[in-house]
C-alpha cells in the first residue's frame, strides 16, 4: 500500500479511468491520469512511476482496499484496464480497513481539545463516527498529550480561535506579571502555539505596528474591535519559531552561536530530545560532548538551559557564560 500524502488522489484517478468504458486506459494513461490529478489538487509534479501505479493497483484490488473488480484486456502486447460491473465506483464503497484505522488516529489526535472550552462536542463526534462506521470503540485513551484543563485563560481560547478564523480585530485587556493594572491594545490575531503547557496569541499590535505576543492566562477580558481587520501578508507562521526556543521572538535581536559541554552523563537524554533543531556536535571525549546552537537568546533557552544547570557549561557567548554565573552565584547564596 501507498502511504504518500498523494495515494487518496491516485486511487480516485484510477477508479475514475476504470469507470470510463469510452476509453481504453493502458498503464502509460493511467501515469498520465494520477499525474495530471495530483497537479490539479496540489499544484506539484508528483512524477506518479510504473510500479506506483501498479502498488495503487494491487491495493485497491485487495480486502484492506476495496476488492475492485477490475478486468484486465489485452491488445497485442499491451494491457488496458477497466471495471467489469459498470456500476462499481469507489466512491459508492463504505470505508475500507485502512481508511477506518486512520479515522481511528484521526479521532485519537482530536481527543487532544477535549479539555478546551466549548470542544465538548468533540466526544459526541467521537461516539458518532464509531457507530456510524463500526469502528471498534475505547473509551479509554490509549495516548496521553500533555494539556492543563485548570491553566487560566482557557476560556478565551475559542473566542480568539473564532476571531482568527473570522478576521475580526480585537480590544484586549492584559496585564503582565509585572504590571500593576492591565492596559488596553488593539490586536489583530493571526496565530495562536502551545509552549510548555501554555497558550499563546501572536498578532499584530495596532500601537507598535510590529508583532506581539500574549498568554492567553495573562488577558483577562477582550472583546471585537470596529478597527478593520489587517491580514497577515507576510509572516509564515510555520518558519516564524526556527530561529528560537520557545516564543519569544525579538524583531532586532542576532541569531547567535553558542557552544555548550554537557557532561557524559546528560549527552543520551540531549542528543535524543535536541535543545533545538540547529544542534550539532562540535567534539567530544569519553567524558563530554561539546555542541553548537545557532539561536536567538531569549527568556526560554536560558530557562531551558538552567534546568541542565548541573550537567551543562556555556563556553559562548561570553556574555551568555557571564550571565549563568550570575545567576549561579545568586543560587549558591541561598544554600549558604
């Protein structure tokens, strides 16, 4: 079976080239038909091969597939193909084996917004689609994703997901952890990511002109705003965090190296969760590993590095190195 992204479009194409008695559809046509469906759903040149058809093939001839009952007609040398019950569509198939394993991880992965306000219908869709389509029911989770149903500002978490959807701007009242009073900003959403157990929502602050992000258990009211709402043209969310651990984004700050030995003994547990995706090995002994992160210092590296605080030494940047001893100082004084 084929477990590209692309097999549902190839096996549509297919059985629509089988469907069809007015043509004679040899395996270079039926290329050329996945081809040319892939490039009109996605808009990409999949390059769909010989023996990839020919897996779609024996898959959908297959119990896991739909047990098509394809014909197969030679002419010379050639073969082409076609259903022999001109009624058979896929599409008039209920869900095959495979496909109710994946609305199973798919139902599993939902689970995950169950905490959240107002997703309780989560539950009733759950219970729904297990009858609907015989799917073997457990109503104990087999997966467990970290979630705090009790973190503050959850319940803002669907008014703003809405407002992000609708392209509504919005007032927001918030107040820091440093803050004696909340003050008032006028945001227009765009993004809301989870860190460490927290929510967070990126938008563009209507007094600064320039993205700001805000905990969701930091804004204490918010309502829609008459401002016109300004989309977002130019940040892509999904390279916006690379730089960074975390968050915290700052607009004018370097993308640094850093250089951290790590002793022996914490090596396995970093190497195997990096501290983030530019670690590389810089050299390494029987006792300690030295390695690199190309990263814009900010709030949460130096927490994530002080977790390590026993196991780990910065080395650079200086001004980093001389920062953890600070604080390494001010620990130390407290145990004395």
């Amino acid at each position: 079976m084929a477990t590209n992204k692309h097999a549902t479009i190839r096996y549509h194409a297919l059985d629509r080239c089988f469907s069809n008695y007015g043509r004679k559809f040899f395996i270079e046509d039926l290329i050329i038909a996945c081809n040319e469906a892939i490039y009109e759903f996605a808009g990409v040149e999949d390059g769909v091969k010989r023996r990839q058809v020919f897996d779609d093939i024996t898959f959908m001839e297959s119990e896991q597939g739909w047990s098509i009952p394809l014909q197969r007609f030679k002419e010379g040398k050639r073969v082409y193909y076609r259903y022999s019950d001109k009624s058979f569509s896929i599409k008039s198939q209920g869900i095959n084996q495979t496909e109710a394993e994946q609305l199973k991880e798919t139902l599993t992965i939902l689970t995950r917004f169950k905490g959240l306000p107002q997703f309780e219908w989560i539950e009733e869709m759950q219970i729904r689609l297990e009858d609907t389509f015989k799917l073997e029911g457990n109503n104990q989770s087999s997966v467990g994703f970290e979630q705090n149903p009790f973190l503050k500002g959850l319940s803002h978490f669907t008014g703003i997901f809405n407002a992000i959807q609708y392209e509504k701007a919005l007032k927001i009242s918030y107040q820091g952890y440093r803050q004696e009073t909340p003050t008032q900003i006028i945001l227009h959403p765009w993004y809301l990511k989870q860190y460490n157990n927290r929510w967070f929502l990126f938008g563009l602050n209507e007094d600064y002109k320039s993205i700001t992000n805000f905990a969701l258990d930091r804004i204490i009211e918010f309502e829609e705003s008459k401002t016109k709402f300004q989309k977002n043209e130019k940040v892509n969310f999904d390279e916006y965090f690379d730089d960074v651990v975390g968050v915290t984004v700052k607009r004018d700050a370097p993308i640094e190296k850093l250089l951290i030995k790590l002793s022996k003994e914490i090596w396995p547990y970093i190497e195997s969760k990096p501290l983030h995706g530019s670690q590389k090995i810089k050299s390494r002994t029987e006792t300690e590993v030295l390695i690199e992160l190309v990263v814009q210092i900010n709030h949460e590296l130096i927490s994530l590095l002080f977790s390590y605080m026993d196991a780990i030494e910065v080395i650079e940047p200086e001004n980093l190195r001389e920062r953890f001893k600070r604080l390494s100082e001010t620990v130390y004084k407290k145990y004395i």
